[in-house]
C-alpha cells in the first residue's frame, strides 16, 4: 500500500508541473479613480530679470482633488485630475526699482493636469504631461496688494514624476511643475525684462475608491515548432535560425573562415582569402619574390616589382646587374663595378705628371709644354673607351681670382679632349681655386706646379 501510494503521489506531481507549464496568467486594471491630498512648495521663477535681481524663495501650501485612471494598455495609461491648490509666494530680495507682480501672498488654483503615466511595475511609475491653471483668487499681504486683474487667468506648464505603488488603494506620488506661461498681465507697470513663471514641488497621496485588478488563468494553445529558414531545422535548435542551413553545422551556413566568399568545403585555403580560379587560395606567386603570378612577367624567376617581377637586367651579361654597374653595356668585372679592368700602364700613366697640365699665370690657355702628355692621355681614352675621366683645376695663391681661373683651365683642357675625339659625357670637370697646393706657393717653381689641371679616372 506504501508503494502504491507514493506512485500517486508521485504522478499527481508530474501532471501538476506539466499543468502549470501550459498556464498563462494575465494581470488586467479596470478604470479606477478617487481623491487625493498633497503640499506645495511654490515660488514665482524668474528666467530673465534684464540686470534686475528678483528672488523668490519656496512656500509651503496645499492641495486637494479627484483623479481618473485610464488603462490604454498594460504598463501604460492617462490620469486626467482636477485640482483645487493654494500656493503661497515671498520675495527674498530684490534690485528692481518699479513694483513687482506680489511681494508677500497667495494664489489660488484649479489645475487641470492631464498625466501620462507608464507603470515599470506594481510597485513604481513614471509620470509626465501638460497641465492647465485657472487663478480663482489672489490675496496680497503687502502695501502695494497686488489684485486678481493683475494675473493671467489661465496659464501652461508641464510636469514630471513618480509614483509609489500605483496601483495600489494608498500610492505615494511626487512631481514638479514647470510653468510655461508669464503669470503677469500689467502692462506699463512691470520693470522691462522681468517674467514671472510659476514653479511648484508637489508631494501626496492618492486614495483610490473605485477599480479593481483581475487576473485571467488560461491554458496555453499547444504549438508546433517554428522554421523560419525553411530548412527543415526547427528554431529551438536552429543556431542560425533566420538563415537555410545544414544539420551538420546545427542549422547554420557552410562557414567562410576567411570570408573569402568560397565556403570551407569547397576552399582549399579556408584560413587565407583567395579566388575561386584558384579554390579559394590566394593567386600563387611561383618563385616567391612577393609579387603574384598574374603579375609577374618572369613567374619562375624571383624579380622586383620594379621590373614586373623580372630580376634587375644585366645587359652586358658581365654578373653585374646594370642597376650597380657603372658600365652597363661593356663587359667587365664586379671588383671594378661593372666596368673593365683597367691596364696597368694606363693606370701608371693616369697616376704620373703625364696626366697633369700646367698653365701661364693668370691664363686659361694650355701651356705648349703639356700637349704630349695630353695626347698620350688621349690615345688611352680611345682605346678604353669605358674609362671616365674628372677634370681638376687649380691655382696658385698668387693668381686673382683663382676660382674663376681654376675653372677656365678645366674648360681648356675639356675643348681639348673633345676636339680629339674624345665623347663630352665621358668628361667631368669641377674647379677648385687655390684651396689645394700640391707646392709651396712661397716660390716661382712651387707655384709653377700649383697652376694645373688633374685628370683622374672615375670608374
């Protein structure tokens, strides 16, 4: 019997948990309303004085009236009240000169706010809207009273607020009004500049006496799982559910590991973005210098991109890439960058005072003595024609303006050497005044050999 018994038990539970899994509970309001009382804080607010200082400060007061609550939905709902306030003004100090709208009294109200109010729950909501004020009676304590005439019948201004347990029979509830509209109808009297807005801090409680809270207990239909794909996948376990996909990647797409627009099935580079010409991988560079096949003109030679991929040309085929070698189209040897070793004996004869010539002081003009070493150094260039030659020019201290002279010595001996044949872009010349002696300038002789021009190879 024990047993048997613990089985019921035990089924009984199971069918109630079942049971209450497919109960749904609905929370309705009717319209309710009541009474409710608050206090004010009010004072005139000031928002422009033109240089005038006019200050308010806040006085306690009342409120009483009746409310309506409208449910439209179910957080949201509009309470239309109407209110009968008493509001009591005191000027703190001011500067101004001409009268003010009240220095020392009180206005009293009716006020029709229109609230907008969105309940987060039971226990707390949030209020907002516009309201409309109708002064009923003024009473001014001070000398100069300030009668009902003076006053804006009807005036605007906006709210804020919270609620406590609104929907409750006692709720809690604060806002504070903002006043849009000047509440001064003088003309002639007010000091230029000066508005008056009203500005209230209201705190209460509401009393509901009528309205009530249903709640609405019903079985929740049975329904069929969704697929909103269409791919035969159901949305409770359809990882991608907004997307056709496949069982095997639990309703989602083929991935794209590299979004490269091929799927991971059909790439065969999955990590690295590629082409579909080449199955996903990327254009394949063959001879790996950093530029792709597609681009490169020479695929099985490594190159720069500055030829196309092709390796720097050589044309003179000596093992040195015309890029570095100083004669790119004669043969030669690396050692001597490109260009042919150069004899000995023209080297002997480039390095003796074959290779300098002298010239009169102060004169340009080649010395006589200095045309067969001239024309032996000609006869070397014509037969190494791969040799390039820099013209030095020089002066002794003595000579004016040995710059100049320096420069038309090389100048003689450049007309020289092209006159014999010699090619102009195979000549430098550069002038160097009396900067560098190769003799004492104190005597004839030393500066005899200061005046000259060097030539030197510049392979």
């Amino acid at each position: 019997m024990k047993k048997v018994f613990l089985l019921v038990l035990s089924c009984i539970a199971i069918t109630t948990i079942y049971s209450q899994n497919d109960v749904v509970v609905k929370t309705r309001y009717s319209v309710s309303g009541g009474v409710l009382g608050a206090a004010n804080l009010s004072q005139f607010r000031i928002p422009n004085g033109n240089g005038n200082t006019v200050n308010y400060g806040f006085r306690p007061g009342w409120a009483a009236g009746l409310w309506l609550n409208l449910p439209l939905a179910s957080s949201f709902s509009i309470e239309p009240q109407v209110l009968y306030s008493s509001q009591n003004y005191r000027l703190r100090n001011t500067s101004a000169t001409s009268p003010l709208l009240m220095n020392d009294g009180r206005i009293k109200f009716v006020s029709v706010p229109l609230f907008l109010k969105f309940n987060a729950s039971d226990a707390f909501a949030i209020t907002a809207g516009p309201q409309l004020d109708f002064i009923t009676k003024v009473q001014d304590n001070s000398p100069s009273a300030a009668v009902k005439s003076d006053f804006n019948k009807t005036t605007f201004s906006l709210f804020g607020g919270l609620e406590v347990f609104p929907h409750g029979r006692v709720t809690i509830f604060g806002r504070y009004v903002h006043g849009l509209s000047s509440l001064d109808e003088r003309t002639g009297e007010t000091p230029s500049g000066i508005v008056y807005k009203n500005q209230n801090i209201q705190m209460g409680l509401k009393f509901k006496l009528f309205g009530s809270k249903t709640q609405e207990t019903y079985k929740a239909a049975a329904t069929l799982p969704v697929d909103s794909d269409g791919d035969g996948i159901t949305d409770d376990v359809d990882k991608c559910p907004t997307q056709p996909g496949l069982a095997k990647y639990q309703g989602c797409p083929i991935p794209d590991s590299d979004n490269d627009g091929i799927n991971d099935e059909e790439d065969k580079c999955p990590n690295t973005p590629g082409l579909a010409k080449y199955q996903g991988c990327p254009i394949p560079d063959s001879d790996n210098d950093g530029i792709n096949d597609e681009e490169d003109k020479c695929p099985n030679q490594a190159g720069t991109a500055k030829y196309q991929g092709c390796p720097v040309p050589d044309r003179d085929n000596d093992g040195v890439n015309d890029e570095l070698d100083k004669c790119p189209d004669v043969p030669g040897t690396a050692a001597n960058n490109g260009c042919p070793e150069i004899p000995a004996d023209v080297n002997k004869l480039f390095s003796t005072s074959a290779s300098t010539v002298s010239f009169s002081t102060n004169s340009g003009k080649i010395a006589a003595t200095s045309n067969a070493s001239l024309n032996q150094i000609v006869n070397a260039l014509k037969e190494h024609p791969e040799i390039k030659v820099k013209l030095e020019g020089h002066a002794d201290n003595a000579e004016k303006n040995s710059q100049e002279v320096s420069e038309a010595r090389t100048a003689a001996v450049r007309t020289y050497l092209i006159n014999k044949g010699i090619s102009e872009d195979r000549i430098s010349v550069e002038g160097y005044g009396s900067t560098m002696p190769i003799a004492d300038n104190g005597t004839a002789a030393g500066r005899a050999k200061n005046r000259r021009v060097e030539i030197k190879i510049v392979n």
